[in-house]
C-alpha cells in the first residue's frame, strides 16, 4: 500500500542565509499545503547527499512531516539547500511563487 501525501517546497538555510538564527539549528522551513501555516523540522539529511540540480543544490528525495498546527502529513520534498544571500535572491526569482511563503 503506497500513500500520497500533498507536497510542499523546503528551505534549508546554511551559513551566510543562516545568519538570523542559532547556529546549532539545522531547520527545514516550509509551508503546510493544508492550512497555509509557516512551520519547520529538524534537518535529518547530511549535506553531502544533497545534489546539484537546476541550479541549486537540493534533496530530491525529501521527507515526510506533520504540520504541528494542523497535524496532518505532508512531504517536504524538494528540500532546497540554501547558503548565502545570492543563493536566496536567485532561488526568490526561480520559485518567487513558492519562496513568497516560506521567507520570513
């Protein structure tokens, strides 16, 4: 039995676009697909299995999460590894739809 669960855009800020934060923290962010509200996970994927592609490097694989607000499942997926604040104005101008809702 295989499940399909609603898929939503990641954010995995590092370094200079990490800036805002702890940097003990390694979050996804995302937005629920369900309720709309902003929310983030814990990172469990190491970076060096993240890939080049269209540009970035992302987790093409993703993961699978509940939204702590209206605790339904969802999959992040792609999880999109961001670095410096050039990365986060290409990947703004690339997906301006999807990083509307998921920058701060």
């Amino acid at each position: 039995m295989e499940r399909h669960y609603p898929e939503t855009l990641g954010v995995r800020r590092t370094g200079w676009a990490a800036l805002d934060r702890d940097p003990q923290q390694d979050t996804v962010e995302f937005v629920c697909p369900h309720c709309g509200a902003r929310d983030q996970k814990k990172a469990r994927r190491e970076r060096t299995l993240y890939r080049f592609t269209d540009g970035f490097l992302q987790d093409l694989q993703g993961e699978v999460t509940v939204c702590h607000s209206c605790k339904q499942q969802l999959r992040v997926v792609p999880v999109i590894l961001l670095h410096d604040q050039e990365e986060e104005r290409r990947f703004g101008a690339v997906f301006s739809d999807d990083f509307a809702l998921v920058t701060k």
